[in-house]
C-alpha cells in the first residue's frame, strides 16, 4: 500500500522541513510514500475536488487568500463528501479547537514543529491504520515461505489446501485450515473471515455489500456466508470507522 499525503503550507521552510522529516520516519517505517505539496488551500481543494486522493493531509490553519485551513476542511468534508482522509492541523496557535471540531481532525500539531512531534503523529496513524508491515508464513513442502500480508487479496479454501492470491496475480497453494490460518495470523490485521471458503483484505475490497464483496481486483464477487453477514457488517465498519481516525 501506499501512503498518499498532502501538505500544505504557505511558508516553503515549513513544507520543506515536514516533507523532509516524513519521508524520513516513512522510509525508516518501510512504508511507501507519495508526497504533494500546496501552498494554498485553493489549489488544496480544487486538485481533490478534480479527483486527487491522499490518506493524510498536513494543513495549516492560518492560510492566507479566502480559503483558510478550517474552510478548507469544511470544503473537503461538507462539500466534497470526504470522510476518510485524515486531516492533521498544523499552527502557531492552540486557540482553533472548537473551530476545528466540525472538520472532525486526526490531530493537531503546533509550530514550531520537530521531528519529535511529527514521529508521534505518524506512529499513530500508522498503528490506528494497522500500516505497520507484517510477514505472513507458509510451507511448502519442507521450505518456509513469507509474503506481506498486505500484498494478499484473499485466501480460498480448496479441500485441505489454501490457495493464496496475491496483489502481483500470483497465486501460492500450501496446505493448511482457512480457521486455523485466520486465528493465528491473520486475526486482528484488518482480514474479514467472510465465509468457511474465504478469507479478504479488507485493503482490497471495493464494494461491501450485505451478502457479497466486490474486490477492486478484477471485479472479483465472494459471497459473504449467511450466518456471517452481520458480524462481517459491524467489522467492516469497525475498521472503516478507525482508519478515519
């Protein structure tokens, strides 16, 4: 996965030292990036309202020409009807909570800024977005195998084996249980257990439905079993609702 994030500013040291120290604590957090710099919240809001897509957005509060950091938020929010990017403020001044509030913010940050602060902000993005990278195992034959579990699309029960479909369109068969693999690896790394034949990334769902998933993969449709479909319902949710922050 990578990591979408946007900063803006209208100081260009201050771009320039929080670009410089996130591309720092990503690359030692081995988590790929793309940075997009704006110097005003204008162009901030006309490139998302055009289809730009970040995860994170560094923003100040007193940005100068019409569009300030807390309208921006509103525009981002209210107009453009986006709820899941998270939105970390930035500003010499701590009197903005309440203004900020409505805009719902992942966080706030004061200026001056140091690579303390920032580290502190990343960390618990990464861990409340389950970023972190982690191995999944597996055997074949006498040799251990490890793959990201990011990079897994869903796994599918065939008979005694598991068949494992990866983001590259590899596929990697193993013997093993789909339970017994969920319950000791999978659990709790944003996997939905949607029915006894399937297991998916939530990552790499496009579409939940009631009684389906649409992976953005090629379109592909896996059922949700009947007896699954509310708790698989409430997970979901679970997650979408934490990774806003």
């Amino acid at each position: 996965m990578t990591l979408f994030v946007a900063i803006c500013d209208d100081d260009t040291q201050i771009i320039a030292q929080l670009e410089t120290t996130l591309a720092s604590i990503l690359e030692q957090l081995n988590i790929k990036y793309e940075i997009d710099t704006y110097l005003t919240g204008e162009d901030l809001c006309h490139k998302m309202g055009n289809g730009a897509f970040y995860n994170l957005i560094f923003l100040d509060i007193e940005l100068k020409n019409d569009i300030n950091g807390v309208k921006a938020g509103h525009i981002i929010r209210e107009v453009h009807g986006n709820e899941m990017v998270s939105i970390v403020y930035i500003s010499w001044e701590k009197k903005y909570a309440m203004e900020l509030f409505a805009n719902r913010p992942f966080n706030f940050i004061t200026k001056p800024l140091d690579h303390a602060k920032i580290q502190t902000v990343m960390e618990k993005y990464v861990d409340i977005n389950n970023l972190w990278v982690k191995d999944f195992t597996y055997k074949i034959g006498h040799d251990t195998y490890k793959v990201q579990l990011k990079s897994i699309v869903y796994l599918r029960s065939a008979k005694d084996k598991i068949v494992m479909h990866l983001a590259d369109g590899k596929q990697e068969t193993f013997y093993g249980t789909l339970k017994n693999i969920y319950q000791d690896q999978l659990q709790g790394h944003d996997f939905l257990f949607i029915h006894a034949a399937y297991v998916v990334n939530y990552d790499h769902i496009k579409v939940a439905k009631y009684s389906q998933v649409v992976l953005a993969k090629d379109g592909i449709v896996l059922p949700i079993s009947q007896p699954r479909r509310k708790d698989i319902r409430d997970e979901y949710l679970t997650i979408t609702e934490r990774r806003r922050g």
